[in-house]
C-alpha cells in the first residue's frame, strides 16, 4: 500500500492506495510546531483505526508547501514506518514543461495536481481549479506544458478578512445558497462568497481559453476541498477532489 500525503496550509490531505484504488482518505490541520512524534502517531492511529496495519504501508510520497512541517514528517515516516518517503519537489520528474520564469516557485501541489490531469486527460489543454486555503488555476497545455496560472484568495481566507476587518460583518458558514440576493448579512456574505466565486470561475476560465487555447479541447478540473460547492451549477468539465493524491501516486512510480 502507498500512503500519500498534501500537506497544505491549513489541513494535512491524505489517502492510501492499494494498487489503482484510493481506500482510505482523512485530513489533519497542518499547524506548524507538530513533532516527528505527533505526526507518526497520527498516521498509525488513523490508519489502524480504518483497519490498516502500519506495516502494510510499503512506500509513501508527500509534497508540501509548507517547509517547515517536512522535516517532522519526514522524521515520523522513519521513525514509524520505517520508509523513506518521496517528497515531490524541484529536480523531481514530473513530465512537466515547466514554463515558470523561476520553476522553483510552483508550489509541489500545483505541479501534482499538473502530472494528475495530464495523466488523467491526455492529449488536452486543461484548467485545474483547486480551491484550498488559496484558489489556484493552473494551466497545462496539450502538449504538457505548464504555463503556470492564477492565485486568489481562498473562500475561506476571504470570509476571514470580512470578519477580522469589519466591525459588524460576522463569520459565516461557506455554502451554496439558493439566491443570488441575501434577505439578511448573513446570507448576503454567503451570497456574495459563493456567487463572486462563480462568476469569477466562469470568467476565468473563458479569458484563458480565448488568449491561450485556440485550439483543441479544454477541460476544467475542479479540485480542492471547497471543489464541490460548485458541483450543482456545472462549473467543471471534471472534477476530480483527489487528484493532488493521485498526482503523487503518479510522481513516486516515475521517480522510483
């Protein structure tokens, strides 16, 4: 079995493969000041409670972009696992054409989810949609070139600065909410967080096929963990919420 790790901002993502089948994912907050020792227990802890034996984990494969937490993660896979993990990072292979000034610079989770969609959609342009602590749009050409892409503050982190820098505004629940107009504050920040969203989405998306993707078919990916609000208005051509795992698998059997 593989275990595989994204460790983001906020929230550790993880998922355990045997053979071509994801059978296990779980999520942690990812704060920094974690020991090897806490992460370690973590992972043995979720594992056995879901029915996984620590030994059955044969490989692991992490990327991050948070660098401070790699250090202890690596430590806790040694230490309880006895495994070496692959971290995904520069001087990987990745399949990738990087078009990045600076290909240092792409977060190790934009370049998973990049290997992922190409390998998941071959022979098209795509727009990868990852809605996490920030929204990323990645943009990856048929010929499987990554151009590079867009960064938004997240849902999330939007709803945050309402509240932190407004005296009245409160924090509210983030959903998809049946009108576009709000009858109370509440319901109008979900409105305005989700439908700006939307349109922002949709107008996005249309600007990079016009300007970059003349030809050929496009897909969008929806990814992420606010991915799924936008499920019901169609906004995605696919939508694949594991695809940074599945982007790791990909990368630990081209690097192994």
């Amino acid at each position: 079995m593989i275990l595989a790790l994204d460790v983001g901002n906020s929230q550790i993502f993880g998922g355990v493969f045997e053979g071509e089948k994801i059978n296990l994912h779980f999520r942690k907050n990812s704060r920094q000041g974690n020991s090897s020792d806490e992460f370690g227990l973590f992972l043995r802890t979720v594992l056995r409670e879901n029915g996984i034996h620590h030994d059955q984990i044969s490989q692991i494969a992490v990327c991050s972009v948070v660098p401070d937490v790699i250090h202890s993660l690596r430590g806790a896979c040694q230490k309880y696992f006895n495994i070496k993990p692959f971290v995904l990072q520069a001087g990987a292979k990745t399949g990738l054409k990087i078009k990045y000034r600076n290909p240092v610079e792409v977060g190790a989770d934009r370049i998973a989810n990049a290997i992922a969609g190409v390998h998941m959609f071959q022979g098209k342009n795509l727009i990868i949609v990852d809605y996490g602590t920030a929204t990323t749009f990645d943009v990856v050409t048929a010929d499987k070139e990554y151009l590079g892409g867009l960064i938004i503050p997240g849902l999330r982190l939007s709803m945050e600065a309402l509240e932190a820098k407004t005296a009245k505004l409160p924090s509210v629940e983030i959903l998809a909410p049946e009108e576009i107009v709000g009858r109370s504050t509440v319901e109008s920040i979900q409105s305005g967080l989700y439908y700006g969203n939307l349109c922002m989405l949709r107008e996005l998306t249309r600007e990079i096929r016009k300007n970059y993707f003349k030809s050929g078919e496009t897909v969008i990916i929806g990814t992420g963990g606010f991915s799924r609000l936008f499920e019901r208005d169609n906004a995605f051509d696919a939508f694949a919420p594991d695809l940074v795992l599945w982007g790791l698998h990909r990368a630990l059997h081209m690097n192994c």
